[in-house]
C-alpha cells in the first residue's frame, strides 16, 4: 500500500505550528512598531500611519508563515522525524544532551527579527538629533543595500539550521558540517563589511563628534579601534563554535 504523502506531515505538524506561532507573531509585532516609529518620523496622519502599519504587518506575517512552512516542507522531503523520547535515552547513555527547543526556537525568532530589520528598517537606524528629530544614518544606504542579499542568504540558512536542530536533537557531522559552511560564509561576509570604509555614512560619524564635542577624527579613530577588537573577537567566537560543533559530533559518534 502507498504511503501518503503530506506537505508537513504529522511527525513533525506540532513543532511546525509551535514555530510558525512564535515566529509570525515577533515578526508581525516588530514590522508593526518599526513601521509605526518610521510613519511617527515622516510626520503620517493617524489614519495613513495606521493603514502602512497594518499593511507591513500583514506582509511580515505572510512572509514569515511561507519561510516557516518553506523550512518545515523541505524537512518533510528529507525525513524529518521528531523523537520525543530521544532526549532520556541520550541523557542515559551518557552522550550530549539534545538542544533545547526553547532556545533554538529563541534563536529563529532572533534571526526573523534581524531579517525584519535589515530588510525593512536599516533606514531608520541612526542618530536622531534634537529638536525635530531629525535622523543620521548609520549606513549609507546604497553601500547597505549591494550586501543585502548576501546577508539575508547568510540568515536563511542560519534560520534552516535552526531548524534543523529540532530534527536532529543533537550534533552529528552532517550539522557540524552544515553549521561549518555557515559559518565561513558568515565570517567572510562580516569581515567584508567590517572593512568597507563607505558602510557607515560620514553624516553619522559628524554628527556624532558635535553632539559629543569631540572631533570627528577622533569619532573615527575610535572607530577603528573597535574594528581592530572585532577583527579578532567575531573570528574567535566563530572558530570556538565550529570547533565545539565538530567536538560534540565526535563524542556522540563514539557513544
């Protein structure tokens, strides 16, 4: 007899609804407040603020219910099964204990979040000077947008490795491997944007220096201080989570 066959079959339709519920809501919340805050600084009307509001939350909710769905069907393609008993017979034979599902749901919703800002709000992230509120971006937005879609693929496969970890339950070389190939496209995009001297708009760094009453040579000097420490930090932490993911695999192999 043929099996039957589902988009998101029942294996695995609880944790999909749990994940889409959380992910759709934070997405849909934050585009609202990021749009009304941008609506509030253009000087909309209480009624044109709130139809642009509820049009970007509708849009971020489909949005994020067709990455979700996305996800979880493609899962459904590879097998996907979850196990809800893996995680005693894992803690009894002495091997890593499986992901938490509350912190790698955390996790997908902080990537939704980033995708929702970097995509939606880049604009608006700035200083906003007083009176008026009149706002200095952070990004030279044309600079921004050219890595935008490298930064949204980078969050897409973070946001399907988390994923993944409700499936798998724990590491294996297949995810440290996975989680590997992320993490160098992660570490060469940041490194590249990290010396890009157009990213920050030099609007930003003056502004900066005349409300702090420092010059602006001096704004930039301290911005390349930071970079120095975070040439060395970002590679550092990405080095020490390859590595444990590759760790863990081999203690559970040999269990």
């Amino acid at each position: 007899m043929e099996s039957k066959k589902y988009l998101i079959g029942p294996e695995i339709f609880g944790t999909y609804l749990k994940v889409l519920r959380i992910v759709v809501s934070v997405a849909t919340v934050l585009a609202g407040i990021g749009t009304a805050i941008d609506a509030s600084i253009s000087g909309y009307g209480f009624f044109k603020a709130l139809l642009l509001v509820a049009n970007t939350a509708f849009n971020s909710a489909v949005w994020s219910f067709g990455i979700v769905t996305l996800i979880f069907a493609v899962g459904e393609r590879q097998g996907w099964k979850l196990k809800e008993g893996a995680g005693e017979e894992q803690r009894e034979s002495g091997v890593q204990k499986p992901f938490s599902r509350v912190g790698t749901v955390a996790g997908m919703v902080f990537i939704a979040i980033l995708m929702a800002v970097f995509n939606g709000y880049s604009g608006i992230l700035g200083y906003y000077s007083t009176p008026g509120a009149e706002l200095h971006p952070l990004f030279n937005q044309d600079v921004f947008n050219g890595y935008l879609v490298y930064i949204n693929l980078v969050l897409a496969a973070q946001l399907i490795f988390q994923a993944s970890k409700l499936v798998y339950r724990r590491w294996n070389y297949l995810m440290a491997a996975a989680n590997l190939a992320i993490n160098a496209a992660s570490l060469i995009l940041f490194l590249l944007m990290l010396g890009d001297p157009n990213l920050i708009n030099s609007g930003f760094i003056i502004e900066i220096a005349r409300q702090s009453g420092e010059a602006a040579e001096g704004i930039r000097t301290a911005l390349s201080m930071l970079r120095s420490v975070l040439y060395v930090v970002i590679p550092a932490i990405i080095l020490f989570d390859t590595g444990e993911g590759f760790w863990n695999a081999y203690r559970n192999s040999r269990s």
